[in-house]
C-alpha cells in the first residue's frame, strides 16, 4: 500500500468519525486497546510520530 492510499484511508475514516481521535484519547480504555493492538514497525516512522504526540500532549 503506497502513502498516499493510506492518507485517503486515513481521511475516509476521519471523515466519517469527525470526533475519532478526541474519543479514542478521552477514554483511556479504548486508547489502551488501541495501543495494544499496534505493532511497532520502523516502516512508517510518522504514524508513530503521529500516536506518540497524542500521548505527550
């Protein structure tokens, strides 16, 4: 999957769930959940970025 399919996957959910991301860290059980199902991979060095500056905030 190329970078740019996975920003319009991103996109098409964000779209759908316009609260997503203020849901999923206001709640700490569906935000353990959604840890624990990631995967560290060094493939994409921006999604973890991405999820790590939700934890710092």
């Amino acid at each position: 999957m190329t970078r740019e399919e996975k920003e319009r996957a991103v996109d098409a959910v964000l779209s759908r769930y316009e609260c997503l991301g203020a849901t999923v860290v206001s709640d700490d059980d569906a935000l353990c959940r959604l840890l624990q199902s990631l995967e560290f991979s060094d493939a994409d060095r921006d999604v973890s970025e991405y999820l790590c500056s939700y934890l710092v905030a």
